[in-house]
C-alpha cells in the first residue's frame, strides 16, 4: 500500500509523460533558436559580401582602370565572388529550410505537451480518489497492527528491534528460511514444531522464524 501511495504521489506531482513532452519541447526551442542564430548569421555575412561585390563591379565598370592585366585580375575577382555569393544563397536556403523545420517540429512538440497535459489533467480525480483509498486502507492496517502489536510480549518487541533486516520476520518453507535459503538448526525446527515461546531466529540473516 505504502508503494501504490508513493506511486501515485509521485505521479500526481509529476506526471513522467508531461515532464517528458516538456523536456522534447525543449529541446525543439534550443534547435529552433540555433537554427534561428545561424540564419541571421548567414544573412549578415550574405549582405557583406554582397555589399563588397558591388563594390567591386562598379569599379570594374567605372573605367577608371585601363590596365588591361588589373582589369583582367578584377574581373576574374568578380566572377568568384558572384561564384561563392551563389553559394551562399543555396546554403542560406538549406538554412531557411532547417528553420523550418525546427519550427514544425516546436509545434508538433507542443501539440503533444498540451494533449498530455490533458489526459493528465482528466485522469487526476481518479488518482485522488484512488490515493485517498489507498491512505485510508493504510491507516486501518496501522491500526490493526499497533493492536495486535500491544499483545506481543516485550521479550519479542524487543528482538524484533534487534532485526536489521527487513522483513524482520520469515516463514520456513520445509527446513529452510524463505528469506535467504538457508537451512535451519535441528534444535531450532523442534522449538518451532512444539509451538514453544522461544523466539528462533535464522543463523544465517537474523529474521525471526516461523512455521509455514
């Protein structure tokens, strides 16, 4: 009882499925704000190259150059920034693409948080109910148990403290200890066949002993 408590608990605190929508939402906003960085990035270097491009075509054209080898060097200097400018707008492309993706998936991410948030939402009062019943059983065993407690004698209370294992109590299955499988002393399966006062307790793990 004590373990379906802390199950539900645990679960009405934090539902696992929510909490792992949140963490995939997450992680879609990260990649979504990279892919957003790099774009800009690549917008800003785009509009300095494109900047120096038409720098250098106006002056290829101005005519200021008469050199028919430095009018040879820049046009060739030209070609291959228009060549990399090219490049870069397909890459940029690529980029635009991968943005939006990165927004689809943020989408599809929070889709899927709201409808866990949902269903978690809706199963809650079952999960109440079911812990109150589940609290309200406990404390009519703890109940039942301090009784029954009261009526053991204090010899036994006390090597019931004395137990470091738990639980402090095993039942003998045959000859052995149902706990750790060992088999237990002659003289203490006599004790325990004659119903006699004596506490038996396993020579191997401590537990209190006794009959099946």
């Amino acid at each position: 009882m004590r373990e379906n408590i802390e199950r539900i608990s645990s679960r009405l605190e934090a539902d696992p499925e929510v909490v792992n929508r949140e963490e995939a939402l997450a992680a879609a906003r990260s990649e979504q704000q990279a892919a957003t960085e790099r774009l800009h990035a690549s917008d800003q270097e785009r509009e300095s190259h494109r900047t120096r491009l038409r720098t250098r075509e106006k002056e290829l054209m101005s005519g200021r150059i008469r050199n028919p080898t430095e009018l040879m060097q820049m046009s060739e200097e030209v070609q291959h920034m228009k060549a990399r400018f090219a490049e870069e707008e397909d890459a940029e492309l690529q980029l635009m693409e991968a943005v939006e993706s990165a927004e689809d998936t943020v989408r599809v991410a929070n889709k899927d948080l709201e409808s866990e948030r949902k269903r978690s939402a809706e199963e809650e009062p079952g999960l109440r109910t079911e812990l109150d019943a589940f609290q309200a059983e406990l404390a009519d065993v703890e109940a039942e148990r301090d009784k029954v407690w009261e009526q053991v004698p204090q010899v036994a209370r006390d090597n019931f403290g004395r137990v470091r294992v738990r639980p402090a109590v095993a039942e003998v299955n045959g000859t052995q200890c149902s706990a750790c499988r060992v088999t237990v002393t002659s003289s203490g399966m006599q004790t325990l066949r004659k119903g006699l006062d004596d506490l038996v307790r396993c020579e191997n793990c401590g537990r209190i002993l006794v009959l099946a």
